[in-house]
C-alpha cells in the first residue's frame, strides 16, 4: 500500500503559501512518494527522485500521442475548456516525441548562445531605464516596476510585438497560468479560456501582418518556416509564441521578486553582495532561483508503470515532482536552508531538466543578472518599505507586491 499524506501538504493553505519548505522537508523525511487524495497525485519530494523522473522516457507531459482519453483512465477536458486545451496542448511544452522534437528543433535557432548574447545590451538597457526610473521616484513596487516589465519587453522584442501592444501580455499571461495551479475552479477556466481565445485572435492578426511584411523578429522567422513547407502548423505557431511570452516571463518576474524578498530577509547577504557584486553575482543568480524556487510543482503523467523506492506508481497515474521541495534537499545541497550566495556547488533543478529543459535558461540568466546588476548600481540604498504580500498560488511562487525605498 503506498504512503500518503494530507497535512502538512495543503497547496490551498496560505499558511502553507506563505512557506512550505517546513512541509516539504517533512514529506522527505515520511517517504520518496506520496499520494494526495486532494490532487489525486502522487507527489515526488526528494532531489535524486525528481531529477530523475524528468528525464524518465516511462512519463510524459501528454499521453495523448498514445493513449486516447478513456483508455488511459481519464476524462476529456469539457468542451466549454476546448480554446485554452487548443492552445495549451499544441505547445512544445506539453507535447511529446516527435512533435516536441519537431518544434523545439525550430524555436531553438532562436536561443542559440550567440543569439541570446546578443541580446544582453538591450537587456541591460532595458534594466537600467527600469530602475532610474524606480531610483527617480524614490522607491515603488519592485515587482511592477522592474520585475515583471524586463522579462516582458525582452520576449515581446524577440517574438516582434510592438511595444503599443506589450502591455496585453502579462494579463493575458496571468488568466492562462491559473490553470497550472492544482484543481483550477470554473471561474478560473473561465478566465483562462477568455485569454485563450483573445491572445490566439491577437497572434493571427500578428502573424498575417508578419505574412505581408516579414522583419528579423521570431514571429517572421516561424512564418517563414511554415510558408516554405517545413512542419509547423498556423495553431504550433500560435501555440508556440504563447508558451514562449508567458514561459519566457513569468519565471523571471518571479524569481526576481522572490529573490530580492530573500535578501531582504538576509541582509548579511545583500550586503555581501553589494560589497562584491562582480564575485557573487553569477553565483548569487543561481542561489535565488534555488532558495525560493518560481516553479514549485511539475507534473508528469506515467505512461507506463514504475516504481519509486519501492512504492508501485502505476500508469494514468499523475506524478507531482516538487521543485521547491527536490531544492532544499539536503541530500542534494550543503545547509539547504540557508541562503548563500557564494554557493558554488548549486544542482537546482528550477529549469527542469530532460527534454523539456527550459529553452530559455541562458535568457532568463541574463535578465536576472542585469537586473540584478543594475539595483546593486543605481540603487544602493534599496530597503523594504513594507512587508512583501505573496500571490495565493502555489505552483507559481511570486509576490504581488514588493514595496521599496531608495
């Protein structure tokens, strides 16, 4: 009989919102895998495990290019929820071999590390203005100010939207992710399915106005591709411009706000780094996406029957790979839970890792340094003007605000 858990494991807690690396370590402690009733999941907490699973052939983030709906044991999504399956399912993220293959093989011309380096002037251009301006106010919310507008205008500048229209993604964005969280409510698929169908409607006009007057942008490059003939449908187009806006922002906005709340609550360590930013600046990048982890839960469905440590998972089960959890494990990490910004030896896992490893990982590092860089520079001063107020989700670990002064 497998183990299971209720508490401390409550993803609808804000208790355990605000912190749940206790209940994490707990879940180490108990067992490598649990099944939660509440999610019907079986929920994966230890480094090794989770590092493992994601790059297991046996699991899959679809079933669908084997298994019908009935056959694997699971109910069709409602038609109601059709526009935002329509356009989750036919991005890379959520496809297997060989259509993720496929696609993944034509956006990736567009990350290579000589294309992303190139972009690191603008992104620290970009950075710079941001934080003058939150310098020349005196302070603000560092989320809404820096956090969330770089990552925005850095993929928007890649893809080729205009600036006039860059201002429709983040809610956009926003409506579409509540779906990741455990047990989407209606009210929830409704919104996601209204921003569903409004940013498809939107990138259609986007790619025929790219059709008749092609740039150096993404968008072009992808219409390119399926005006030649090679295999990447107008919906894999879509799809794809959609994963990459909001997988190419909303980790960054998050990981820059969770981890200047870690700094704060740290200020041997911010003040670490401010006497030697150059030295501990790449380290410090990687510590922040550890320490609070932007993505705390990945999940996986078994498309054929495992095991793990004994405990039998079988298929159309779904696995929950605790990212935040497998980051303060301290089988994996030296004093898990201690901030250190010098630490060198540093396995996070906060870019997942297999075939569905975060194609814009180099990016993202870039955005979080320059960022980072630019507050040590223009704003030495920083300090906490309020308590940070988190967001209600679990799965995307962020603020809603971060009040600072300078």
């Amino acid at each position: 009989m497998e183990p299971r858990v209720d508490a401390p494991f409550d993803p609808w807690s804000p208790a355990f919102v605000a912190d749940p690396y206790p209940a994490f370590a707990a879940l180490r402690a108990a067992g490598r895998v649990h099944h939660y009733e509440p999610s019907d999941q079986y929920l994966v907490p230890h480094h090794a495990d989770v590092a493992a699973l994601l790059r297991d052939r046996r699991l899959g983030r679809t079933y669908l290019h084997r298994f019908g709906h009935e056959e694997f044991g699971r109910q069709a999504p409602p038609p109601e929820h059709e526009p935002f399956h329509v356009l989750n399912d036919n991005g890379m993220l959520d496809l297997e071999a060989p259509a993720h293959t496929r696609i993944r093989r034509l956006v990736a011309k567009a990350f290579t590390p000589r294309t992303v380096e190139r972009l690191r002037p603008y992104v620290e251009g970009v950075a710079d203005d941001l934080v003058r301006g939150l310098v020349a106010d005196g302070g603000g919310d560092l989320v809404a100010r820096v956090a969330e507008p770089l990552p925005v205008a850095v993929i928007a500048e890649m893809l080729g939207i205009p600036e006039t229209d860059r201002a429709l993604l983040r809610p956009w964005s926003a409506d579409i992710c509540g779906m990741y969280e455990l047990n989407p409510g209606e009210a929830t698929a409704a919104r996601a399915v209204r921003a569903s169908v409004e940013f498809s409607a939107y990138l259609r006009e986007l790619i025929a106005r790219r059709r008749e007057e092609p740039g150096e942008d993404l968008v072009s490059g992808l219409v390119a591709v399926h005006d030649q003939g090679d295999s990447l449908s107008e919906q894999e187009m879509i799809s794809t411009c959609v994963l990459l806006l909001n997988a190419g922002h909303e980790a960054t906005v998050n990981a820059t706000a969770n981890g200047w709340a870690a700094l704060f609550a740290h200020p041997d360590q911010l003040a670490a780094l401010r006497a030697e930013p150059e030295r501990l600046l790449p380290t410090a990048v990687e510590e922040m996406l550890r320490f609070d982890t932007p993505l705390q839960l990945f999940e996986r469905w078994v498309l054929d029957d495992i095991e793990i440590g004994g405990t039998p998972v079988p298929r159309g089960s779904e696995v929950a790979l605790l990212f935040g959890s497998a980051n303060r494990d301290p089988a994996a990490f030296t004093d898990p839970d201690t901030l250190d910004l010098a630490r060198a030896d540093n396995p996070h896992i906060s870019f997942s890792a297999g075939i569905h490893y975060c194609i814009g990982a180099p990016l993202a590092r870039i955005e979080l340094a320059a960022s980072l860089a630019a507050l040590l520079r223009r704003a030495p001063g920083l300090r906490l003007a309020a308590e940070p107020r988190r967001r209600p989700n679990f799965v995307m670990r962020g603020l809603e605000e971060l009040l600072v002064s300078c």
